[in-house]
C-alpha cells in the first residue's frame, strides 16, 4: 500500500468526524509517537 494514498485516506477520514474526535485521535497518535 502508498503511504501517500494511506495519509490521504486517514485525512479523508477525520473529515467525517466531529472536531472533539480528530482532537482526541490526534493526540493520542502523537503520545504513541513519541513514546518510541
């Protein structure tokens, strides 16, 4: 699978989402992130 293609379906996802939810999602994604 493209990465590219994978990011622009996430984007495309979060676009259908309320704002509370991409919030909460983002930084969860960033806290798993950088905990490595």
């Amino acid at each position: 699978m493209n990465q590219k293609w994978f990011i622009e379906a996430e984007i495309e996802r979060f676009h259908q989402l309320p704002e509370g939810t991409i919030i909460l999602i983002a930084t969860r994604k960033i806290l798993n992130f950088t905990r490595h």
